[in-house]
C-alpha cells in the first residue's frame, strides 16, 4: 500500500509539472537603469503631471484630500519601481499642464495623443482608449448624439484640450463656447450659455454627478488615445517608460486601475496599439 500510495503521488506530482510547463511564463517588470533613473526623475524624484477633477488623471476627496485615478495609480507604481519619490504635480487644465511641461515643471503626464503633441513631446504606447460624448441638462430636448450637430446648438468645451480639437474638427453646424476649464464648461450648460458640455465620457459621468438631472448620451462621438507623454531627449528614460506601460498592460495594471477609480467610458489599450500618425 505504502509503494502504491507513492507512486500515485510522483505520477500526480509528475503531470502537475507537466501542466504548469505547458502555462505561459510572465517576465518580471524590467528593472531600470542608472542612466534610465537619472533621466526620468533628474530632481530625485518622479514628478508626475496630473490634471485633477478627472478620472482617467487625478480625483481628490474634498475631505479627506485622498487621491485616487489611472495616471495618479500608475505615476506612483512607477517612482516605486524606480526606487524614487513620488510628487504629484496637479494642473486646473491639460492646457496649463501642457504648457508647465515647457518649463521643465514636471517629468511625465498622461494625457490625450495627437500627432500635434508628438512634435513637442515624446510619447509611449497607448494605455487607455477614451469614449469622446455629450452631456445635456434635465430639460434638454437633445436625445442621441445625432442630435447635437444641428445650427444653434451651443457646445461648451475645455479650451486647448483633446476634446476642443476633436469637436472643432467634427461639428459642423454648432457653435462652440470655450471655457478655461471642464468645470466651466459645466457651469456654462447649468447656466444657460451652453447646450450641451462636449468632453470623453469620463469627465462626463464626473461632472454629471454635479448636475442633478443631467445625462451622458449614449453612443460615442468617437476614440481619445491617452498615453504617457515625456519632455523631449529624455533617451533612456523613455525606453524605460515604453517598458513600463507595456508591463503595466500585461499586468493588468490599468484595468486594475480603471476599477479603483470608478471610471467609465474608457477601457484599457491593447498591448499591441502604438499611438497613431
């Protein structure tokens, strides 16, 4: 009994090896170099640009002053991996953040691509794939997305934003009204200057809960790429962040992070998607 008990145990011993050989090996996250660490984070610490009150960057508890969003989770993530500090950098707008990044204010952000951006910034694979949408007031007559192009029609925006460049180009018939920041942009539908708010949906589901009554449409208006952006000539630091996205994705890191900030209307690139040209 005591031979046949052993020989059931190595032969189950043997096909559980067996099974745990055929199960694809994950690689441990790639560590960073000397050269790599210096270039990121020059200061000693990881400076990460945030644009607060959205989802997909940075929210902030209004008492407790906790901060949770995608870019705030992977930021950190990646000054842990570097062995280096983390300092959250928080701008009003991607605009004022974008143009702080001129002034060597911070050492990465996660914003919205366009080939526009990459002439002043160097850029990783996309992390995340954000839904562009509406959001109309209780009392709007405004349905469904087709119903928003039309002459007369008032689109408040953040000005100098990915959705400001989006809408410009694919409306055709509204009239569009700047603001300097979404929540103005809100402001201005509650206050009558505005129809509708135009902004990716996560900022949308934020800004709605600001707004009783107020709606997301369904559908989308389209597709906001989001991917980590660095300031030019950063060499070995942006194949560092190139790696770090990519294992952030395999990991499942961003969808981790989606979850913990409660966003919607985005999802978590592919591992396999580049910015476009």
């Amino acid at each position: 009994m005591r031979t046949l008990y052993w020989l059931t145990a190595s032969a189950a011993a043997l096909l559980l090896a067996a099974r745990c050989s055929e199960l694809p090996t994950r690689s441990a996250p790639a560590a960073p170099t000397p050269e790599a660490r210096q270039a990121l984070a020059p200061t000693g610490k990881l400076r990460v640009a945030l644009q607060i009150g959205t989802p997909h960057n940075v929210l902030r508890d209004a008492t407790s002053g906790d901060m949770k969003g995608v870019a705030f989770d992977l930021g950190r993530e990646m000054a842990r991996r570097l062995g280096v500090g983390f300092e959250p950098v928080l701008y009003p707008s991607v605009g004022a953040l974008l143009e702080a990044g001129k002034t060597g204010a911070w050492d990465v952000a996660f914003v919205g691509y366009s080939a526009a951006r990459a002439v002043e910034w160097d850029f990783t694979a996309l992390h995340l794939e954000i839904e562009f949408g509406y959001l109309v007031p209780r009392s709007s007559a405004i349905a469904t997305i087709t119903d928003v192009d039309k002459a007369g029609v008032r689109v408040a925006v953040q000005e100098k934003s990915g959705p400001d460049a989006f809408f410009t180009r694919t409306l055709k018939n509204v009239t569009m009204v700047r603001t300097p920041s979404n929540a103005a942009a809100l402001e201005a539908v509650n206050g009558g200057k505005a129809d509708v708010m135009a902004s990716i949906k996560p900022v949308l589901f934020e800004q709605a809960g600001r707004l009783p009554g107020s709606r997301v449409l369904d559908d989308r208006a389209g597709v906001d790429p989001h991917a980590m952006a660095l300031p030019k000539g950063r060499g070995p630091g942006l194949t560092y962040a190139r790696q770090f996205v990519e294992d952030a994705k395999s990991e499942g890191l961003i969808n981790s992070a989606i979850r913990s900030s409660g966003m919607r209307g985005a999802t978590a690139a592919s591992k396999a998607t580049t910015p476009p040209r």
